[in-house]
C-alpha cells in the first residue's frame, strides 16, 4: 500500500487530492487538517509522519487569505514558511518524498513575458515573502522534492468562481479588474500535474497552471457564458479596486519546467473551467 500523506485535507487541493485518489485501492490517504496536524508544530510534524511514514507528504494546508496576510504576519510565516521547514524535516527522517505548493505571488509581477522557474522572484506582499521562505525551506531541509508554484486557483471550497456567480444571482451588474492578466487554474489540473511528478524522481522547482492568459474580468465572462448568466461585466482598473495586498499586474507562469523535462503540457484555462462548470452545474 502506498500511503500519501495529506496536510491541509479540508481545503480546496485536499479535497482535490482525495477526489483523485478515491477508489484506488494500493493508495492509502492519510487526511489531515490543522485539527489532527497544526503543520506549524515541529514534534507533532515529526512524530506523526514517523508513525505513519509515508512514500510522499502533499502539504495542501497554506494561509492563503492574501489581504490578512499583512496583518496576521506571524500566522502566515508560521504556517507558509515553518509549516513546510517542518515537512521537510520530518520528510527526510522517513525517506518521503515532499510535494509543495507556492504561489505566482513570489513575483514581482510586472512582466510582459510569462515567468519561469529560472526568473528572479521579487514578491510585494506577506503572502507571497511568506510563500518565497517555505520555497526555501523545503529546498534546504527536503532531498526529494517538488515544490509547484500554481496561481488563480479554484475548486471544492471558497473560490472566485462561486464568488462571481453568487454575485450574479442579485445583480445585474459587476465591476470586475480587467488589468491583472494570469492564468486560472482548476484543482483537477493541479493534481493531474502533481500526480506526473510524484511518482518520478523529477525532482525540484516547477510552475504548475493552466494555459493561457486572461483578466480577472475576462474569466468572470467565461464563467458566466458556461452558466447561462446574462449578468454584465464591467471591466474595471485595479486602482478602481484598492486591497490591502498589492496584487500582480502581470503573474502569468510559463510550466517551464514540466514541458522541458516531461514534454507535460496543462489543459487550457478555458477548458478546464468548462470541465468545472459542468460539473458543479450538475450537482446543483
Ligand atoms: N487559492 C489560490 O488562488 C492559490 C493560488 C496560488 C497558490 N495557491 C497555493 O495552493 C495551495 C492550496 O491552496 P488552497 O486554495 O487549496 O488552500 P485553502 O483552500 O485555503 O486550504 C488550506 C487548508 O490549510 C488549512 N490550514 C491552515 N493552517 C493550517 C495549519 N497550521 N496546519 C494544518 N492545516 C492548516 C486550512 O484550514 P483553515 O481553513 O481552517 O485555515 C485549509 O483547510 C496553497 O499552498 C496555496 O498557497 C493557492
């Protein structure tokens, strides 16, 4: 049986994970959230995977709320910087491999070109110098590691998406930035890119999204297209929208690294929202 080991199991790659791996019966998942696994508490980290020990750890736990970053800075190097440092130790006492995902958010953000593993990270807000030090840390303390920078993600769980189409049902109208260009990525793509690396001793720094580019605003009129919704979209600048984490104006990741060492290329953005769509359509 080989045992995958799940930190951050309720979130939306967690939930993703298990979607993948539900049904296969030489795979054992062992699920945890920050109930049965504060990731940022190195003994129990440590004691627990050398219970279990594990082929591969996927942490999926993150504080992922961007704008309370900047406030909440302590939480966000706890559990996105010593969170996966804590991994990585336990992982190498084991022999496990370590997945671990990051963020288009270590970049500066200002590009005209897709970024790649080999450009200069520069990030502007907490979440992603949080994001950049677990990079680190899982580089220093992991031999065997993947770590997949991902951007604009949604699945099972509180997303952009459901966000847009709740919008819809009491207006006519929204106002949505149409400056920031990326790449949406759904969680079924990511597991897909997870699970070509996992089982590979292809290790080390990749980018993991979707093709393509869009705005935020032109993914709302994707979203709304495949779900019938008439709502208009108007296409708003960012500093129409002031948050209070700076947002990239340009994080579109090129899968570099995947394409030249598997020749893997991701679905398209807009291919995977309309895989996305229906089904969330259907259970509805
Ligand atoms: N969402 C995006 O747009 C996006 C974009 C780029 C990269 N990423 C990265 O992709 C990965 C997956 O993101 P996601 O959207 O699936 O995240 P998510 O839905 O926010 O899930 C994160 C999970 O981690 C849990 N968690 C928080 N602190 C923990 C701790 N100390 N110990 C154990 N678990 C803890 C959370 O619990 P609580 O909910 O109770 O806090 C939650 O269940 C993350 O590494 C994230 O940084 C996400």
């Amino acid at each position: 049986m080989i045992k995958l080991f799940i930190t951050g199991c309720n979130g939306q790659l967690g939930r993703e994970i298990n979607k993948k791996y539900a049904g296969r019966d030489d795979i054992e998942l062992i699920n945890t959230d920050v109930a049965e696994l504060d990731i940022t508490n190195v003994d129990a980290v440590v004691k627990m995977i050398e219970e279990v020990k594990p082929y591969a750890i996927i942490n999926c736990a993150a504080h992922t709320a961007v704008d309370k970053c900047e406030d909440d800075v302590d939480n966000a190097y706890k559990i996105n910087a010593i969170g996966p440092r804590n991994l990585s130790i336990a992982a190498n006492k084991v022999g496990a491999k370590m997945v671990h995902i990051s963020t288009d958010y270590v970049f500066e953000g200002n590009g005209t070109k897709p970024y790649t593993e080999f450009d200069e990270t520069n990030p502007q807000g907490m979440y992603g110098r949080t994001k950049l030090e677990g990079e680190k840390f899982v580089e220093k303390f992991a031999d065997k590691y993947f770590i997949i920078r991902t951007a604009w993600l949604y699945g099972d769980g509180k997303n952009f998406v459901k966000t847009m189409l709740r919008l819809s049902e009491t207006n006519d109208e929204v106002r949505v930035v149409g400056d920031q260009i990326g790449s949406p990525t759904s969680t079924a793509v990511l597991a897909d890119i997870i699970d070509n690396l996992i089982w590979t001793d292809n290790y080390g720094l990749f980018h993991g999204t979707c093709e393509g580019v869009c705005s935020w605003a032109d993914f709302t009129e994707e979203i709304f297209r495949l779900a019938g919704k008439t709502t208009k979209v108007n296409h708003i600048t960012t500093a129409e929208y002031p948050t209070p984490a700076k947002r990239p104006a340009y994080s579109v990741l090129d899968n570099y690294m995947l394409k030249i060492t598997t020749g893997y290329v991701a679905a398209d953005w807009k291919d995977a929202i309309a895989v996305y769509m229906k089904e969330l359509l259907e259970n509805n």
